[in-house]
C-alpha cells in the first residue's frame, strides 16, 4: 500500500475503505508520511468529500492514535456535551451542574482557548484554588461521589487530530465538513462519552458563520454518531451575538453563578435548559424533552444546581465561598463604559468584534505563549432588537493594563449598528438533528 494510491483515489472521488485511512494516518502519526502527501490528501477530501461510513472510520482512527478514556467505573449513561465555539459560550459552566442536579452523571474533559476568550478550563482556574488537573482515579471518584467533574483534557487525546490540524491550518483545508465533523468527533468519542449533545453555532461569531454549511456539519456528525454506536444530538444554534452578556473568564463565571441563582440572562437560561434536556433524553432519564425542561427548571429555581456547582469546587479544591461572595473572584483594577453615539435600536452586534475587544483587554489568547489575564473581559449592556439612546452605555469594558485601550473601545463601538427601526431577535435554535 502506498500513500500516492491513495492520495490518487481520492482525488478521483473514490471512497477509501478503513485500512487505506489507517494506513494514512497512522503513517502520519509514526512520522512514516510527511507533511506533502497528507496536505495532497486533505485537499483531495476538501474537494471529494467523505460519505458517511468514510469519515466514521476517520474519526475513529484518529480517536484511537492516543489515549481512550473508559469511563465505565463511573455508573449510569454518561452525556458528553460539545460547543463549536462563540463569543459569551459560557454554556458549560451553567450546564454541567445543572444536568448533574438531575441525577446524570457529567464526567467532562474541557480544553484552553485559543482566541477571543478562555477555554472551560481557564475560565474554572479563575476560581480561587479549583484544580483543574485531577488524576483519572480522582475524576472517577469525583464522578460517583458527586455526579460531576470538569478536568483539562489529557495530552495524549488524539494525536492524530492536533497533528492533521495544524497542517490543515496553513494548507487552506480547515473548512472541510468531513474533516471538521471527524476533529470534533474524535475527541469525544476518545473522551469516552455514551451519548453526545452538540450545540452549533451559526452565525457572524461563529465557525460557520451560514447556516446551510452549519447544518452539514451537524448532520456530518450526528451521521458519525449513529455509524459508531453513539447517540448524537445536534442543536444548530444562533451566535449573531454573544451568549448572555459577559464575555472574559471571571466575569463569565460570575455570570454562570447569577443563571445558576436563577438570575442569568434570559438567552444563556434557555440554551442550556434546552440542551441540558436533550443530554437527559439521550441519558434515558426522561420521556419527552418538555419533561426535562420542567425538571432543569425546577433545578434552577430550587437551588439544587447552584448547589451542585458549590459541591463540584469543594470536590475539586476551590473556595466555594465564591458562590456568595463574588468578589473572591480576579476584579480588573479598571473599567470604561463605551456608550451609544445616537438614538435608536440595536440591530446588529458582530460578535466576532466583541471577541477580539475582549481579547485585546487581555481576556484570550493569540498565540500559545500568551498568559490570560482573568479578571479581563467585558459586560454587554444592551441586545439586538434593545433601544438606545444617545450616552446610553453598550458595554462595559474591564481591564489592567492594556497597551490598546483605544483600539479595544473602538473595535467594541464597531461591533454595535444602530438604526432607527426595531429589528426582531433571531430564534435562538434554528434546527434540531437527531
């Protein structure tokens, strides 16, 4: 077997059977296939595409290059979550408590981010003293014990995804559906999980900012669930603008607390109800969707899920006390207020500006070596479809010392349009694929 074969196949949009993939990424993997050939592949597949049965095999050869956790000490079905990523995704600080006060067991692996913010695992980190690192008997027992635990990904998790990745990133082969759905997939098959919820954004914050693109990659891995054996929901979801109102790792964290108190933001409060019902089906433990909604709700108002979140920090190291005073959290030394320049109604926010804004403050990451600041970030004050008026205060910026100040009020400024007619907010699920 050759690696020119089956670059060659490919190319002629002939579908590669499992040990012509495991030959390739293997290889890859061993250093026995350089970086040319498998740049050929990959624009090949850009170009051909992968059906279905093609790009499971995929998948699961690249979850299978590292380490796969087993999750079966832990009882009871175990539901993985997935974000493709936003701006404000402050998602997983508020559900994973949430569905765990259910009685579902939330055994998840979170990583760093890269870009506009922190990924789960910093944004966690801005609780005092919460370890993010606990070993695989630890997280285990954290599980049984407490019905939760959130724990940085281990760095043998698919080698083959980070590896096709980062040649993927400077060889204009990112945006292939197959190869996106099986990066995804992957770590979350290797993670371990039984059944998987995936929330995917579309939109001018998101990967995928059209619609239809955002949809063949849900339906791409859903597809990958159902030919490995693995309940998968997709909820195609909107990143028009942020998510709840706080974008910044400490400042997100509060947030989650005040929605934990019943006190969020109304788009943040109904997203993860809803996806926390669908990780409850898929666990079995409820009829129909509008059952578990009613339960998260009541979670909600009752304070179980609050309480789960403060008995998962104790677990894990962290100064529960911070569920009640928040100022235990990173507080910036500084904030400014960016304010509206004319009278109207918001009818845009390009959430992809107030990214880098927050990221120029300090709250993410451009490169590898950059050290977050976790108190950085900043509080948006008014939504699509708001009114405003001239001084009105769109958002509040929070930094320490930050070189281009400037440049972060003026991107955040930019990222507001005002009109003078009201403009409708979108719906918050565009589609759910099962």
């Amino acid at each position: 077997m050759r690696a020119y074969d089956i670059i060659y196949k490919k190319r002629e949009g002939q579908k590669l059977n499992k040990e012509e993939l495991g030959f390739l990424i293997n290889g890859y993997v061993e250093g026995e296939i350089p970086d040319y050939q498998m740049s050929a592949w990959a624009m090949a597949v850009y170009f051909q595409g992968m059906d279905a049965e093609e790009t499971a095999n995929l998948t699961m050869l690249m979850a299978e290059s590292g380490d796969m956790i087993d999750l079966s000490p832990i009882e009871g079905i175990k539901v993985d979550k997935h974000s493709t990523g936003g701006v404000g995704d402050t998602t997983t600080l508020v559900l994973a408590p949430l569905v765990a006060s259910a009685g579902i067991p939330v055994a998840k692996m979170s990583g760093r981010g890269l870009g506009h913010t922190g990924g789960t695992i910093d944004k966690l980190e801005s609780i005092p003293s919460f370890n993010t690192s606990l070993d695989r008997d630890k997280f285990f027992d954290n599980v049984n014990q407490h019905g939760i635990a959130v724990v940085g990904q281990t760095g043998n998790l698919t080698p083959a995804d980070k590896k096709l990745y980062t040649l993927r990133d400077v060889t204009a082969t990112v945006e292939s559906i197959p190869l996106i759905a099986s990066s995804i997939m992957s770590k979350k098959l290797a993670g371990g999980a039984d059944a998987i919820v995936l929330d995917v954004k579309t939109g001018n914050g998101a990967f995928m900012k059209d619609f239809e693109k955002a949809k063949k990659l849900a339906k791409a891995m859903v597809a990958i669930g159902k030919e490995v054996g693995r309940d998968t929901t997709a909820y195609i979801t909107d990143m028009n603008q942020p998510l709840g109102n706080a974008v910044g790792n400490a400042l997100e964290v509060k947030e989650a607390i005040k929605t934990l108190k019943g006190e969020g933001p109304e788009d943040l409060t109904e997203l993860c109800i809803e996806l926390g019902a669908g990780m409850l089906q898929l666990a079995g433990k409820i009829k129909d969707i509008e059952e578990g909604k009613e339960i998260l709700r009541e979670n909600l108002k009752n304070g179980k899920a609050l309480a789960k979140f403060s008995e998962m920090i104790s677990a894990q190291g962290g100064n529960a006390n911070v569920i009640e005073d928040l100022s235990l959290l990173p507080i910036a030394d500084a904030t400014f207020e960016v304010k509206a320049e004319k009278d109207g109604y918001i009818s845009e926010i390009k959430a992809l500006d107030v990214g880098l804004s927050a990221m120029i403050l300090g709250a993410g990451r451009e490169n590898k070596e950059s050290v977050i600041d976790l108190a950085a970030g900043l509080e948006i004050k008014k939504k699509i479809s708001d009114p405003v008026s001239k001084g009105d205060t769109l958002a509040v910026l929070h930094y320490n010392e930050c070189n281009d100040l400037e440049e972060a009020k003026q991107k955040l400024l930019e990222a507001f349009t005002i009109t003078a007619e009201k403009k409708d907010k979108k719906e918050l699920i565009y589609e759910i694929i099962k």
